[in-house]
C-alpha cells in the first residue's frame, strides 16, 4: 500500500505521546525513522530543506509579533480595568459579575489570543469578587473556564496562526472571520449565566448597584484599549495592512499605551521580551517536528486517500463537517489542542478542499472545536489552569461548566448551520 508509511508514521506518533515523549519529538522522530526507511539517507537533506521552508514562510512571521503583544499586556493592568467597567454596568443583574467576566475575556481575548491568558488574567481580578459577594463558585468559575473558548476565537489569535501553515487560507480573512461569532459567543454565555442567575438567585446574586457617572467614569481609559484593538484588526479590515504588519503596529500601540498609561518601564520590557521569546521558541520547536512529520504523511498520500474515501462514500458535505467536528470533540478529551491540529489537518485538509468546502469557515469551525477540547476532561488544560490557580475541586468545577457547555455546543451547532454567521464580514473586507 502506497500509504502504508504513512500509517505506521502516524501510530508510532500517537504510542510516543501516550507514554510521554513531548510532541516535537514525537513527530519528528518516527518521521525521521520512517523517511529514512522510505526514502533513503537522502530524506536528511529534505529534513534541513522543509524545516527551512516552513519556518521562513510568511504565515509564521505573525506569531512572534502576538505573543510579545500579550506578554507586553500581561504587564500592565488593561485586564483589571475591563473586569472592573463590565462589573460597574452588569452589577445589578443576577449573575452580573460573571457576566462581566465573560465580556472581560471577550476584550482581553481582541489582544491576548489564546484561551490561557484571558482566564488568568480575568479571573484573578474577579474571583475576590465572587467570593465577596456569594456567588457558587463552581458556577462562576465554571463559566470563566468556557469563557476562555473566547481567546483564539476572537483574534488575534495563535491558533488560527498555526491553521494557516496547513492550509491554503487568508489570515487575515480567517481574523476577521472570528469577530462575529466571538461576539455572538460571549453575548451567549453571558446571557446563560444571568439566565441562571435568575432563576437559582444563590448562584450569584447582584452585586449591588453604581451611579451613572461611576459606570461612564468606568469608561474613561478604554479607548486605550479600543486604540490596540484597532491597530490591529481596523487595518486589516480597511485592508490598510498585512497581518504580519498589523502585528506590528499592536505591539508599537501596546507599548505606547503601557509607556504612557500604565508606568510600562524597561524591567517590564524586558520581562516580557523574554517571555515572548520563550513561548516563541517552545512552538518553532513543535512546528519543525511538525513540518517533517507533515512531509512524511502527505507523501505517503495518505490525505490524498482520505480524500478519496470521503469522496466515493458520497457524503454530504455538512454531513463530513459535522463527522469532523465530532472526531474532534472526541479527540479533545485526550490531546492538547497542538498535537490535534498537527495531527489531523495534514490528513483532512484535502477532504475539505476537494468537498469544496470555505477554509475560512472550516478553519473557524476547527478553532471553536479546538478550545472546547482544552475544557473536556481528562486532558483538558484549561481545567488545570483553573483547579491550579483558583484552588476549586475538578469535580466542582465540572459541574459548574456543564450548563455553559451546553452552550459551547449549541454555538458550535449554529455556525455549521449558518456559515454567513462566519463568512459574511470577510465578504466585505476591503483590499
């Protein structure tokens, strides 16, 4: 069998993982083996030629540029003052503060980019507050945890950065493909948890109330934040910029911003240099046992295969989305969301091209899925992050997110029915 290489690469792949070989080693080495095997000493030239064609591709050279905005805004407090405007205008409603949180995340999410950093930095600020004024901490935090599905949603965002490298799709298109469902999403599970809320007032009561000129006063400093959000997604949009020179100009914003507005000084900068450093270099790692891994696979043909099999069992399209999207769902509870990406995409991607089905909307649909695997147990790394930070019993915590999953799903339903939800602001970009 042509493919068989493919196959084996593929288990040998998935046997490293389970007993605890990190993934860049996981990929690269059966690749290399088998390539070797395959193909011959020769395969060691078109290790070193592939790993340089990939990492010198354009789509990559956003990635460095976002993780240094995000550590750049982890130095300041641009989170605190979100929580704290939401709080002041949602208070009064049952459930407010959660509420407020989500939309937190929601703004964070437009500058940060991954799930991670929204829920941290959110959550440290409103967790005190939960606890002030009585609300169930499974429910508040439950929430907060799937509220973190908004971070690479709405963009910038790590995770559509990494789609890009396997698929032939506009980042800019896929960006502002995000903005509308985002929207909708936080609109949703903020609505759940004041619908809750209402019902069950011992989940979390109101918070109490503020005068008009308290909430406008709340206001003052966000345009600093709206200033950051614009520089990137606006001059996408307007089609003023690339994405890669979009990054740019966030992160010359967001230093202007932290110079002048929050006492950002050269210990910060250089705090956050060297963390944006670090997180870059762990991923190139990935990503070269990826780009091998990636060759490998797709000369066996085995996306090919794949591709063909969909194609002569005569399945619908939205019926192949919505298997896909199962698999994913599934494959969510064991691996992190990386190792799922530079799994599957290799192999599907072909699928979906010869289905003829929109990348942006695919793509969209993959990130969504994505992130509700970080929140599914046994894997599910945002429910560390939420168990290791707040101190909550995972049980707790789950019951706490089961309603707000349910949400997630009936999300996730409503843009493979609706794929206008997704496509329609990308139709009207400009340039």
């Amino acid at each position: 069998m042509e493919f068989l290489p493919g196959i084996i690469c593929l288990g040998i792949m998935i046997l490293l993982m389970l007993i605890g070989i990190p993934i860049a080693f996981s990929m690269l080495v059966p690749a290399l083996a088998i390539g070797i095997v395959t193909y011959g000493p020769p395969v060691m030239d078109l290790l070193g030629r592939t790993t340089f064609a990939f990492l010198f591709r354009d789509a990559l050279a956003p990635l460095p540029l976002f993780f240094l905005l995000a550590c750049i805004i982890a130095e300041t407090t641009v989170g605190d003052e979100l929580f704290n405007a939401a709080s002041k205008w949602l208070s009064r409603l049952p459930g407010g503060l959660v509420a407020a949180s989500i939309l937190g995340e929601a703004a964070m999410a437009a500058i940060v980019g991954h799930s991670g950093g929204c829920i941290i930095t959110v959550g440290k600020i409103a967790a005190p507050q939960y606890e002030k004024h009585g609300y169930n901490r499974g429910f508040a935090l439950g929430a907060l945890c799937c509220g973190g599905v908004l971070g690479p949603l709405i963009p910038p965002s790590t995770t559509m950065i990494v789609l890009t490298l396997f698929a032939e799709v506009s980042l800019g298109r896929l960006f502002i493909g995000g903005i509308i469902p985002g929207v909708l999403l936080a609109i949703m599970l903020a609505s759940t948890a004041v619908v809750m809320a209402w019902f069950n007032p011992r989940l979390g009561p109101p918070a109490g109330s503020y005068t008009w000129r308290e909430r406008f006063a709340s206001l003052k400093r966000l345009w600093l934040v709206a200033l950051i959000i614009f520089s990137i997604l606006g001059v996408i949009y307007f089609g003023i910029a690339t994405t890669t020179e979009a990054a740019g100009f966030g992160c010359v914003a967001a230093l202007i911003v932290a110079v002048a507005a929050y006492k950002f000084r050269l210990q910060h900068l250089r705090r956050a240099l060297f963390e944006a450093a670090l997180i870059t270099g762990m991923l190139i790692l990935v990503i070269i046992g990826a780009s091998f891994f990636t060759y490998i696979v797709g000369s066996s043909g085995l996306g090919k295969q794949l591709a063909n099999a969909v194609l002569d069992m005569g399945l619908s399209p939205i019926l192949f989305v919505i298997g896909i999207n199962i698999l994913y769902l599934i494959l969510g509870c064991f691996m992190d969301t990386m190792t799922i990406l530079l799994l599957t995409l290799p192999i599907f991607i072909p699928a979906v091209v010869a289905l003829d089905l929109n990348l942006v909307w695919f793509g969209i649909l993959v990130v969504v899925n994505m992130q509700i695997g970080l929140i599914t147990p046994p894997l599910g790394l945002d429910l560390y992050i939420m168990k290791n930070t707040f101190g909550i019993p995972t049980g707790q915590l789950i019951k706490g997110i089961i309603p707000f999953f349910i949400t997630l799903i009936i999300f996730l339903a409503i843009l493979v029915a609706f794929p206008q939800i997704t496509l329609w602001l990308p139709d009207m970009m400009k340039g």
